[in-house]
C-alpha cells in the first residue's frame, strides 16, 4: 500500500507495461478512498496509473488527461471526487473510453453531494457510479470492463468470484438446505 497517488510512468524506457486503467481524482485527500482501486487492479495484475487531476483546480490538465486517454492506451478510466465531484463526468465528456465514477464521501453530507453530482448523468454521457466510497468495486468492474475481451482476465475473475462464493459461507452458521 502506498500514502500516496503516484503516476505510472509508461513507454519503453521504463521497462513497466502500459497501464491499461487510469485512476484518476480530485486532490490527493480522495487517495485512502481511491487506493483500493488501485489494490483491485494490482490483485488481478492489470497495469495501472494513479494521479490528481482536479476537475476544478486543473480544469487544462483534466481536459488534456480525458481526450489523451485513448490514443495512450488505455480502457478504462476510474474517477473518484468528492464534494461537487464534477470530475467523472466531465472525462466522460472528453473521451470515448468508460468511465467509472467513485463518489469520496467528505466531511459533510455523508457522500450524497459526491453520488448525486456523479450518477446524475444526462443521457448520452455516462458514468458507471459505484457507491459511496465504493472504490474497490470501481477496479473490479475495470477488470470485468477488460476480462470482456481478455480470457486470461475472465478466468481470474472466475476464479475470484468462486472465492466469493466460498466466503459467504465461511462461518458455517446457517444450515444449508437440501
Ligand atoms: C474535490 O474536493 C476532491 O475530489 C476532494 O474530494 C475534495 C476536497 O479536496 P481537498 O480540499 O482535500 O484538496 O475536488
């Protein structure tokens, strides 16, 4: 786990794969939200970048990081805000890739300033909203959004899903029926 959001230099000079998902957000703070995005796409192996791109503070850079996203080769774009979180659907405006929006819940308001500003998209720009803070969902629906055309990918979610299925009944408590 790191402290902080750190760009993921890309290109051959690295010697790291391209990132694949792009996890974006408003200001450093959203980071102990969003980092469980990153966490989900580490444990599926999908190449990844993390950085501030504040929709109001850096409205230039937002709008160059949104239209640049395809032609730099990546899928998905997970955008987490909180507050008037503007950010997810602005990118969804720019670019033809899906965006996956986190609400980061602040202070006040319990996050429903951050849902409603995300999930209330007009029609034609969508936004595929997790919950409220929900920024582990966020990166394992990146996974499915790539595992669509990625058999290698399908079979980890497979996999990964009969994990989950374990673990409901991982106590034992309820006697299961016939
Ligand atoms: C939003 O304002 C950010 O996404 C963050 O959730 C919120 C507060 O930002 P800071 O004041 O902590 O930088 O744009």
């Amino acid at each position: 786990m790191t402290d902080t959001p750190t760009g993921t230099p890309t290109g051959p000079a690295t010697g790291r794969p391209a990132p694949r998902v792009g996890i974006v957000m408003g200001s450093d703070s959203d980071w102990p939200v969003m980092q469980a995005a990153a966490e989900a796409l580490a444990e599926f192996e999908v190449p990844h970048e993390a950085d501030v791109v504040s929709a109001h503070r850096m409205p230039e850079e937002m709008l160059d990081y949104g239209r640049r996203a395809h032609e730099r080769g990546l899928s998905v774009i997970i955008a987490g805000a909180g507050g008037a979180a503007h950010l997810p659907g602005m990118l969804a405006a720019v670019t033809p890739l899906p965006v996956i929006g986190v609400p980061v819940p602040l202070k006040y308001l319990d996050g429903m300033d951050s849902l409603l500003s995300i999930v209330q998209m007009p029609a034609g720009v969508p936004v595929a909203t997790v919950a409220v803070g929900g920024a582990r969902n966020a990166g394992l629906l990146a996974v499915r959004i790539l595992a669509a055309t990625d058999p290698v990918l399908q079979e980890r979610m497979r996999d990964f899903q009969a994990e989950l299925r374990t673990a409901a009944h991982a106590k034992g408590e309820v006697v299961r029926r016939e």
